[in-house]
C-alpha cells in the first residue's frame, strides 16, 4: 500500500506558505501534484495546481491573501502507481483586505464598465455570469491591476458582477 504524503506547513505570512512534501516510505517518487483551494468570496472556490517534478519537497506558494483559510491537498506520483491524498489547512497572518465596493454601469447593448475601491499595487479579479449557479461553478472572469475594466457580454442577458 503507497501512504499519503506528509504536507508540513514550514511557514506562512500574510501573502505566502512555505510547506514540505516527505513520502514514509522507500517507493521511489517521480513528482507530486499539489492543489491549493480558498473560497472567493461565499459564491467561488479558487483552486493553483503546482505540478513537482522528483523528489523535491520544499514549495513556497507566493501572492496570496492575509487572513485567509487555505486548504492544501497533495499525492505522490510513484514507481507503484499515485498514493491517496493528504491534506492540511492554514490561515495566513495579517489583516483580510476589505471587500471592494463594485459599481457596473451599460455603456451600451454589450459592454459594462465596472469600476470599485480598493487598495493599489494589488491584483483584483472580476467574475460575472448570468445566474447565480453560474457564477458559482463557472463565472466569466479576468482580472487586472486597475481600479476600472470594461467587460464584453451578450446582448439581451441579465448578467451578476463580483470583484
């Protein structure tokens, strides 16, 4: 039977984790496969799969936010075939950015200017979708530096914003 991998969280700030893989046992490992999960907002799960070649077990996962729950799950790719998965959950340190207060105007039948407040230096994500389910599990999304983006959508929908 292949073991789960060890995940030990090494460290942690407020935009960063540092964490090892270890195998406790002798099978050879070729990589691992690393999943960081975090709810954006209450209506989307974000996911960052890191791809690990060989044996290498330290991994820092930088641009994250301060005080936010973060799950990460990992499995070993061996000679005997992919080994179950582990699992851990931190919080990073700091304050959590207040949410940005989001204004969408139609400029015409397919564009909307969406422009909010915010802090600078940061990257911002706009999510939309036409229902609520969508946005959930699947959202239009981009994102941006600025304080303002215009978004292209269909004529004739109804759609929901998120910054």
């Amino acid at each position: 039977v292949i073991p789960p991998p060890v995940i030990h969280i090494e460290s942690f700030s407020e935009d960063s984790i540092s964490f090892t893989l270890k195998m406790t046992t002798n099978i050879k490992v070729s990589g691992y496969v690393v999943d960081i999960y975090w709810a954006f907002d209450t209506h989307r799960q974000e996911k960052r799969t890191l791809i690990i070649e060989g044996e290498k077990s330290l991994q820092k996962v930088a641009n994250l936010t301060a005080r936010t729950p973060y799950e990460i799950s990992a499995w070993a790719k061996t000679e005997l075939g992919d080994s179950p998965l582990s699992f851990v959950h931190v919080v990073t340190t700091g304050t959590r950015p207040a949410s940005p207060s989001l204004k969408a105007k139609a400029i015409n039948q397919t564009a909307v200017e969406c422009s909010w407040t915010g802090p600078r230096n940061v990257v911002y994500g706009i999510f939309y979708a036409t229902s609520f389910l969508e946005l959930y599990r699947s959202p239009h999304n981009t994102t941006t530096t600025a304080h303002n983006i215009t978004v292209i959508v269909q004529r004739d929908e109804q759609y929901l914003f998120l910054v």
